[in-house]
C-alpha cells in the first residue's frame, strides 16, 4: 500500500513537472503573441509568425509524448481515492481530457495554425486600414481550410461542436443555437421597445484626447489589483492576457472622437481579475487559468455594464470624469450622463454595441461561421453577406468593410468558434449577479463609495480561485444552481428599459 502510494506520488509529481513545462512554453508564446499585439515592430510579423508556430509545436510535441499517458494510467487508482474538488484529482482529470484530446491533432497541424494565425494578424490590421476586405480574403481562406482540417480530427456531430469546445469546453452548438433562439425572441421586442424612447447622447461624443482618457484607467486600481502585477497598453483590439496570475496584461484603445476606452478598460480589467484570483497553488499548472471563455466573458461584463454602467457607480466615479474632461461634462447633468451610457440603439461595431443589441451582433457571427465552415457561403461575396444580415437583424447600413466584416480580430487570429461565448456570456453574468445581490445586500452603498473589495471577495470565492478546476457547466451548476438560462439577462434589460422610459 504505502507502496503503490509512493509510486503515485512519484507519477503525479512526474505529470505535474511535465504539464508545468507545457505551460511554460505555452505562456512563452502568450507573451510572444501579447507583444505582437502592443509593442511589436510591425516588420517583425513574418519572423514572429515563425517563432509562434515553433512554441506552438514545442508544447504540443511536450503534451502529447507516450511519456504523458504513462503518467497518467499510473495515476488512474489515486485520481479515483482523491475528492473529485482537490487540486490533484482536478489537474489529472484536466490533463486527461486535454491530452486525449491534443492526441488527435497532428503536430504539423498545430504548427501551421499557430503561424497561419500570426501571419494574418498584420495583414488583418493592414486590410482594416485600408478596409479592403479582399486584402485580408486569402488569409481567412488558410484559417478556415486548417480549422476544417482540425474539426476533422475530432468525432463529433458538427464540425462547429470541435472549435466551440476548445473555447466552452463541453458544450454543443445545438445548444448555444437553443439559448440564442431565446435570446433572440426576447431581445427584438425589447430593442423595438427601446427605439421610441427619447435620449440624448450627444455628450458621448466629441474631443477626448488619448492621454487624458488613459488617466481614467486609473480606476483599474481602484477596482483592485495587486500592485506590481498587471500592467496596462494600448492596442488595436482590445483583449487581456496573463502569463501567471502575478503577470496581467490588460490592454485597451481610445477613440478620440468618443468616450469608449474606459468601457474598454473595465471590460478587460474583469478578464484580468479572474486571472489573478486564480488560487496561485494552482501555479504552472493548466489550472490556472479562467475555466471557458463564456464564465470570463461574464466576468468583463460584469465590471464593464453591471457595474461600469451603473448609477451607484457613476455617482461615485463621475465627478473623476469631469475633473478629466471638463469642457465635456462640467454642465451635464450625472442623470443626463447616466441614460446617455445605456442608451440602446443599433449600431455598427460589436464591442461599442449597447447592452441590448450585443448579442444581435452575436448570433450573426455564429450563424456565419457555421456556413463559412460547412462551405455554403462563399468567401468572396462574405463582406455583402454580413452587410445583409446587419440590415435585417440591426437595420443598419454598413458603410465599409473596416465597420463591418474586418472589425474584429478573431477571424485573423482563426479563433473560429469563439465569438458565442460574448454573448453567452452576458447571459452569465447576470445569473451570477443575481446571486452577488442576494449575498451582499450593500453592494449598491459599497459601490457608491467607490469600494468594490467585497464583489471581488465574491468573486474570488465563487468563482476565481477554482481557475479550471470545474468545467464551465460545473461552475454554474455549483454557484446559480442551473445551466445557462437567458431569463434573467432578459429580465435586467427589460426592467432597464422599462425604468429609462418611466424617467
Ligand atoms: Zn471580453
């Protein structure tokens, strides 16, 4: 007995030497991705895109090794004696999955989508410029030729179900086409609804420049993370990354002609945050990280609309803005400035969409990428494709490609399947809120006073310090008690509405 148990602590500590080199390699990589994103030199792009593709083949070719299942079938008897919650059991039943999993996709193939992405990504932001659309075509043509290639390795229903995996792991497209179909019926009415009543927002728009908007990012601080382990920069497209839960990488951009980086900001500052409240025993392991891209994008919306969009928090925060920006707000009233953030109305760009009309941009996205991986629409004719769909389901004209199908990076980066987690997400965030309300009945003053450590205690103990220890199904299950349900999310915007026609 004592010893089997030492040959599994041996094995475990085997695996667990293994999986932290992967994540070394992988984190290498992150970062070399992140500064192509913020400080790279844009001449480097083709020698990075190599680089990228070999970190990509080094882990891979480090994960999949016969070394890691030997590990792992030795560890079979003491996965089975371990509680199903503790780090160990979590991290063998991680590894397992994910190793089964990588098993199938050829290291050539992971290789090639690493820098095909990386290659793209310049060329994407070239094509966005000039918004040319048929700049970037052939780039979106090797992206989707590798992921159908990579579907294929998979046993699955769909090809769809393969990418959606890899950022929601778990869950179907059949089911996200179910949630979406209730979402989509519930928004219509309320986005009609939301058209007749009267707000002016022209206090949004102006003259913001650059360097005073990023004095605004200070508020990141006040939000709370730990000195000496995040930073903040700009970049095209907004996103967050983290190499260790003490290294995170909040990036935002600002617009000068509108008031839009400080959603940006709080919106990655919630990616951020899950990423550094990630138990740091959890450290170097596959763990430590957010458990679906669905649960961290609840996490920035949370912060970027529950809170960022809320009074209690304006009516802290609003005299900051206009110390900022006083030829701006000075004369505008808080509740001018409040119905002017939650104003809803159809526009163009996703991440500047209104918290109603989000996820219209959403379901197009979806809808589209499923046809462009099944190969019934045609690439070529994709940007009038997309100016189509904008007219039926926002009734808005799409005027160029670089606000319509170049707005967003994901298709460069051949994050295929990505995009239903946004709005899956905005789903979640309000069932956790839910929650967060009835645990901590003085959030409203707290936020007023501009103190927000309680929300992030929550967090962290429900949610954070888990990192990937429950799958995204399980984290739900544990904190709302249910799978995703659109009600509440519905029922918020409704009573929002309803409470901004009334005034
Ligand atoms: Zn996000």
């Amino acid at each position: 007995m004592r010893h089997t148990a030492r040959v599994s602590a041996n094995a475990y500590e085997g695996l667990k030497a293994r999986l932290g080199e992967v994540w070394d390699v992988t984190k290498a990589a992150y970062l070399l991705s992140w500064d192509q994103q913020t400080m790279m030199p844009p001449r480097a792009g083709p020698v990075r895109a190599a680089q990228l593709g070999t970190l990509s083949k080094l882990a891979h070719e480090l994960f999949v090794d016969d070394e890691v299942g030997r590990l792992l079938d030795r560890l079979d008897g003491f996965e089975a004696e371990l509680p199903y919650e503790s780090d160990e059991a979590s991290l063998i039943r991680l590894a397992r999955r994910e190793w089964e999993k990588e098993r199938r996709v050829p290291t050539e193939l992971r290789e090639a989508m690493a820098r095909t992405a990386a290659e793209a990504y310049p060329i994407w932001v070239e094509a966005r410029q000039r918004s040319d659309f048929s700049l970037f075509r052939p780039c979106l043509e090797r992206n989707v030729e590798l992921r159908r290639r990579y579907a294929a390795c998979f046993d699955v229903e769909e090809p769809y179900d393969a990418l959606l995996d890899d950022f929601e792991p778990g869950m179907k497209t059949a089911e996200v086409r179910a949630v979406f179909a209730e979402l989509k019926q519930g928004l219509v009415p309320l986005i009609a609804e939301a058209a007749a009543i009267e707000i002016d927002d022209s206090c949004l728009r102006g003259h913001f420049p650059r360097e005073r908007q990023r004095e605004l990012d200070a508020i990141v601080e006040r939000f709370g993370l730990t000195e000496g382990s995040w930073r903040i920069d700009p970049t095209e497209h907004p996103f967050a990354a983290s190499m260790a839960t003490t290294d995170v990488r909040l990036t935002s951009r600002y617009p000068e002609h509108e008031l839009m980086g400080l959603f940006a900001t709080m919106h990655e500052y919630g990616h951020g945050l899950y990423e550094h409240q990630v138990d740091p025993a959890l450290e170097r392991t596959p763990l430590a990280r957010g458990t679906s891209l669905a649960i961290h994008e609840s996490q920035s919306r949370m912060w970027e609309n529950l809170v960022g969009r809320s009074r209690p928090f304006w009516r802290f925060f609003y005299p900051e803005l206009q110390r900022v920006f006083p030829e701006q707000f000075s004369g505008v009233e808080l509740e001018t400035f409040y119905r002017a953030i939650n104003r809803v109305r159809p526009s163009l760009i996703r991440i500047e969409a209104d918290e109603a009309t989000y996820s219209l941009h959403i379901i197009l996205r979806f809808e589209l990428e499923q046809e462009i991986l099944a190969g019934t629409v045609d690439l070529a004719t994709l940007p009038e494709e997309w100016n189509a769909r904008m007219r039926d389901y926002l009734g808005v004209e799409v005027p160029d490609d670089a606000r319509g199908i170049l707005q967003d990076v994901h298709w460069a980066r051949g994050s295929l399947g990505y995009f239903p987690t946004y709005a899956l997400g905005n789903v979640i965030s309000v069932q956790l809120w839910e929650r967060i309300r009835a645990a901590l009945p003085d959030l409203d003053a707290e936020l007023e006073r501009g103190e927000f450590a309680s929300l992030r205690e929550w967090l962290r103990e429900n949610v954070h310090r888990h990192g990937r220890k429950f799958t995204p199904s399980e984290t739900l299950q544990r904190v709302v008690g249910g799978g995703i349900d659109p009600g509440p999310y519905l029922r918020y915007l409704g009573d929002k509405l309803r409470e901004l026609a009334a005034a």
